[in-house]
C-alpha cells in the first residue's frame, strides 16, 4: 500500500515566495512542511510513500536526498546534532514519480496509478499537516470496519468558512464517523449539508484510479479528484471521518501557513 504525496501545484497563493522555493518546503516550526507529511506517510501502515513531484521542484528531492559531504563537514566542526539531522532526513525512504504539467490534485493522483500498483491507497496532501499521524491509522480502522471503503478526513469549519471548502452532505454513523452521500463544492451556507470540510486525507480504493482516467478535464485542463470521488460514491460506499481542529493544519495560503507556524512553534 502506498502513500501519494500531490506536491507538484504551482503554489500561486505564495508567489512571489513560491517562483523560486516550492510552497511545500517552506519553514514550518522547525522543518519545511512535506517533511511532516512524509514522516506521517512512513509512521502510516503504507509500504512506501510516493512523492508527485515537478520536474521545476529541485528542493524537493535535495531535502530528502543524502548528503554526505554536508554530514562530514558538520562532524568535523563538532555540530554532531546537526549533522544527525541532515543524515535522517537524507536516509527517509521516499520515492518520486512526475507531473509534466499542473493539472489538477486528480491529475497528479493519476500519476501515481502504476505506484498504487491496483491496491487501495492513501493521498496525503503535501501542504497539509497533521503532526500527530494518528489520522491515517484511525481512517484505515474505519475503512476496516466497512468492508474496506474509502474513508476521506473532514474538519468541522466555522459556518462563515463554509463556502470556500467542499463540505459533505450524510449521516453520522458513529462518534465523528459519517456515511456519505455526496460531496458539495463551496455551497452557500444556507444550502450547505454540513460545516465538514473535506481536509486533505484520503484512503481510497484502487476503482478511484480507474474513474480518474475517465474524469473530463474542467476549467484550465484541470482534472479534479473531487469528480471521481463523485463517481465512486455512485458506485461504492465511501465514509468520512472528522479531525479535531487541534490535529490538522492548512499551510496553502499565507495566512494558514502563518497561523500554522504559531501554534506548532508553541509545541516545539
Ligand atoms: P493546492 O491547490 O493547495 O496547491 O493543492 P497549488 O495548486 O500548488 O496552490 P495554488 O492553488 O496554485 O495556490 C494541494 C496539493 O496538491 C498539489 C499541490 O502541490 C499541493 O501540495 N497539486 C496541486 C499537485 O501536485 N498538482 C496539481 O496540479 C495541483
């Protein structure tokens, strides 16, 4: 079982920072934000973690790549901590497949298919933290509880928020476990079926792939995972289960990126 790390996106909420570092290695708290991401793919029941990556994102693959010399030079001036560091995130088993173009989160799952080599799969968004990596054990208990169905996190937002998240409409099934029927993209709050946000975590069955090839791109060529958890639901049960706002954080827009570099720095 793998876990996909969408990290190609163009990051165009952070220009000008993101035309030379990709959004995904910026500084949160004490490291740039996919490496959170990948250490809760590694801590997760996933054999290995996938990383969709840009051919324009070099950092990416600096960051988790060996440097030897770096490490030499760092032991050599007796900053041993240092150099524990660089030889740790250079030795996290990460592996990369690409994104020619930024087409859309569907399209960069899409691109993974071979990875997930026909087994259900984990996508953790790569802007996305949840430092805990208790989600992904919780979301593989309850697809276990269901027969094995895909299971999608969702965050209570407040209702002012509601119409700038998909939410899902359903039926609470157990303590913050829901049964759903659709999925609702940035309603207006009086036609909202629910204040949960779809957050960034998902364990999907190995059918996802196959409708992704039969999405029809939308707007700019883009081609949404949203619309084939849509044609899952048609066929499949799929579940969400809600994370405590204490747990995950958002760092694709400045303002979340910033307020999540408050409060994991209180934590360090
Ligand atoms: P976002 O929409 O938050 O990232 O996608 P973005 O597209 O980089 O940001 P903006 O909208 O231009 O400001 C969530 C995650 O999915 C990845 C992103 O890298 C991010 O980690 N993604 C998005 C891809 O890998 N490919 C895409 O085509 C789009």
């Amino acid at each position: 079982m793998k876990a996909i790390i969408p990290a190609a996106g163009l990051g165009t909420r952070f220009l000008p920072a993101t035309k030379a570092v990709p959004k995904e290695m910026l500084l949160v708290a004490d490291r740039p934000a996919i490496q959170y991401v990948v250490e809760e793919g590694l801590a997760s029941a996933a054999d290995e973690v996938v990383i969709v990556n840009s051919r324009e994102k070099h950092a990416i693959e600096e960051h988790f790549a060996p440097n030897p010399e770096l490490v030499a030079t760092l032991r050599e001036r007796g900053k041993d901590a240092y150099a524990d560091m660089v030889e740790y995130v250079g030795g996290l088993n990460v592996t990369y497949v690409y994104q020619e173009e930024a087409l859309g989160l569907g399209h960069a799952v899409l691109c993974a298919a071979e990875a997930s080599a026909g087994e259900p799969f984990y996508v953790l968004l790569g802007d996305v933290l949840v430092p805990g990596n208790g989600m992904l054990p919780a979301m593989q208990a309850v697809s276990d509880a269901h027969g094995g169905a895909s299971v999608i996190a969702v965050m209570p937002v407040p209702d002012e928020e509601v119409s700038r998240f998909g939410v899902i409409a359903g039926a609470e099934v157990s303590d913050g476990v829901w049964k759903i029927d659709a999925l609702v993209e940035k309603p207006a709050l009086e036609d909202a079926p629910s204040n949960l946000a779809v957050f960034g975590r998902y364990l999907l069955t190995p059918r996802v792939m196959e409708l992704l090839a039969e999405v029809k791109p939308g707007v700019g060529g883009e081609i949404q995972l949203t619309d084939a958890l849509d044609a899952l639901l048609a066929e499949e049960e799929m579940y969400a289960l809600v994370i405590d706002p204490a747990d995950g954080f958002d760092t694709g827009t400045p303002a979340s990126w910033l307020a999540t570099n408050n409060i994991l720095s209180e934590r360090l």
